[in-house]
C-alpha cells in the first residue's frame, strides 16, 4: 500500500470522529508519567493530540506525529486554542520511511496499528536509539479489540509486551525493560460507548 492510500484511510477515519475540544489522555501514559521531571517528548501516531496536550500542560515539549494530516491538523490547532502552541509541534510522518529527528526524554506509542504494512520493530527500535540517557519508551498495544475498533477480524494476535520486547532486540546493557503487564480497563468510545479492554503495556528505561 502506498503512503498515498495509507494516509487517505487514516485521514477517513479522523474525518469521521468528531474533533473533541479537550481530548484526554491514555491511561497508561498518565500513570506512567506522573511525577516524572518534564522533558522532550515525542508522540508516535499521535490521533486525536489528548496525549500530547496533556503532556504540554505537565511542561513537556512535545513532537507530536501522525500520518493523518486530518489529525495533525487538529492537533495543531487545539493546542493553539488552548494557548500551548508553543509546545506541541504536529508534524505529518509516515513511519514506514522516516522518523521524526531530535533526542527524547519520553517517547510514547500509544495503539501503533494499521492495516498497512508497518515494520513496527524497526520503529520501535529506532524509538528506543533516538532517548536520551534515563529517557523511557512507552509502548502501549491493544490486547483485545473494543466494540468501535476499526480491525475487528477475530484472528487478529496481540503480541505480548515480552513478544513486543524481544522484537526490538535492544541490548541489556542499554536498555532495561522497566513493565511488561497486560492490565484491563473500562475504556470509553467516540461515541460514548464502554467496554473493557486489556492493554499491552510495554516500558523501556534507556540507561546509558
């Protein structure tokens, strides 16, 4: 599939989600983050921007990247709105071919699935080299499909953390992996709806 086709069908399905005015922000990445001093941030596939503008709020820096222009563009304009334009930059990347530039304090991957061929570990991997020492990459997956999922194929395999982990094939000596669980959750939907859903919580600490 070409980035033309992948960017189309994203930009389809932000089109057909209501622009929230206050998106709020995975729950795994406010537990993990809370208390941790504020930094560079990057934002992989950043939707509908709730993680990014939290972030913002805290005093992080963030580069926040989608594929959508849909998303990015929202983005961009809610965090003007709410007067931190200053801190998010919302950039368009297709990650199948380049990844944002710049060194990181926190990188966060919250939900990175498509449909369309993505070679997740290499980015992943490239997540992980482009912290600064003592920086964490968060990688959140779904372990179950919620109700208003776009993939609903019932043969879908959710890779485990340690699966996720032992793709990236980071070396001990750098990288430590701080979590790996699969907690469950009651999870809201765009349209209200709620439904519990298990997450794959993967959290690398970069030492060195």
């Amino acid at each position: 599939m070409s980035t033309t086709e992948a960017v189309a069908f994203w930009d389809g399905v932000h089109a057909a989600r209501p622009a929230a005015g206050n998106p709020q922000p995975n729950a795994r990445l406010s537990e993990t983050v809370t208390g941790l001093p504020p930094g560079d941030a990057l934002d992989l596939g950043c939707g509908g921007g709730g993680d990014a503008l939290w972030l913002a709020r805290l005093g992080w820096r963030v580069t926040a990247a989608d594929i959508s222009a849909v998303a990015v563009e929202r983005l961009a304009g809610l965090a003007r709105s709410h007067g931190l334009g200053d801190r998010v930059t919302a950039v368009r990347a297709d990650l199948r071919t380049s990844f944002p530039p710049g060194a990181f304090d926190l990188i966060c991957a919250h939900y990175l699935h498509t449909p369309f061929d993505l070679d997740r570990s290499t980015v992943l991997r490239s997540a992980a080299h482009a912290l600064r020492p003592g920086g964490r990459l968060l990688v959140v997956d779904h372990g179950s499909a919620a109700p208003w999922s776009w993939n609903q194929d019932p043969d879908t395999h959710y890779p485990s953390p340690r699966e996720v982990a032992a793709g990236i094939d980071l070396a001990p000596a750098t990288w430590t992996v701080e979590r790996a669980d699969a907690p469950r959750r009651t999870a809201t939907g765009p349209d209200g709806r709620t439904a519990e859903v298990t997450d794959h919580v993967l959290l690398i600490r970069r030492t060195v």
